[in-house]
C-alpha cells in the first residue's frame, strides 16, 4: 500500500531545504510534474511495474490510492510530504488549485506497456465520492 512519509527538511535562517534521497527501489530514472490541472482528475492507472513518489512541491492536491484491498485518501499541502506508490496502487489525483505543481518521481523510463488502466471493483468506498471529502 502507499506510503506517506515526511522528507528531510532542513530549516535555517535562509529558508527551508528538503531532501528526496534514496527512497525510490532502484534510483530515480525519470521526473515529470502536473501542473494547470485545476477541476479534473489526472492519473486513473496503476502500474506493473514502476515505484512512484509523488511531492506537490507548490499548492496543493489529494490523491485517492485503491490496492484492490483497500483505500485511502492522502492529501498533499505540503512540499516535505511525499506520498509513495506501489506499482499495484490505483491513483487518482484531484483537487488542484491553480499554483498546484505535482513533483512525479518514478524508478523506470517512460513505457506506455507499464500502465493498466482497469480500475478494481472490490473496494470503492471512497472513490465515487472523492471530490466532497476534505
Ligand atoms: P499520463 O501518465 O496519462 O498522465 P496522468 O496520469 O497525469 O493523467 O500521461 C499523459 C500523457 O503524457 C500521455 O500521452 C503519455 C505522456 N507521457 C509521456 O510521454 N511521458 C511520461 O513520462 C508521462 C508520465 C506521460
């Protein structure tokens, strides 16, 4: 399941620093970010293989995550949290305001094979209602 962790920031008088290091299985091969997403839903895949970290570095958005067992609601309103996404996490991304920008980290090159776009059926306590919860 998805992991939500804390980076390590480090505060001083010139502001903050925060810190992504070793916390992708196999390295970081790519980064992309998610931006003028203001009133729709991005992701609505899972993946077969990749790890994903996901660190809205500016605004802020929710991310529903479905593993097929269960379901959570994550939301990131700060640039030290760090959401982390198995390959087997259905995620969808939500609820950006217009200064949004979503930092996408993942261990494996783009390849449009790595996505499976069917959605689980067992568990949508959440999903149909992901927009109303705060
Ligand atoms: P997609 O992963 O579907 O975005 P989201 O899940 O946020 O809605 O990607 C959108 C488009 O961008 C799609 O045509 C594939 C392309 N794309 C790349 O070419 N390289 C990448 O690394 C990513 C993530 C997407």
């Amino acid at each position: 399941m998805a992991k939500l962790i804390y980076l390590q920031t480090i505060q001083s008088s010139s502001g903050k620093l925060t810190v992504f290091e070793n916390l992708l299985m196999g390295g970081i091969r790519r980064v992309f970010y998610i931006y003028d997403s203001v009133n729709v839903i991005r992701g609505r895949h899972r993946h077969r293989d990749s790890i994903h970290a996901l660190c809205c570095v500016a605004g802020k958005c929710k991310v529903y995550v479905n593993n097929g067992e269960k379901e959570e609601i994550y939301y990131l309103d700060s640039p030290e949290k760090c959401l982390i996404l198995e390959p087997h996490d259905w995620r969808e991304m939500y609820d950006f305001d217009k200064k949004s920008i979503l930092l996408c980290m993942s261990n494996q090159f783009y390849d449009p094979e790595d996505y499976i776009e069917e959605p689980y059926t067992s568990t949508q306590k959440f999903r149909d209602y992901s927009f109303v919860l705060d």
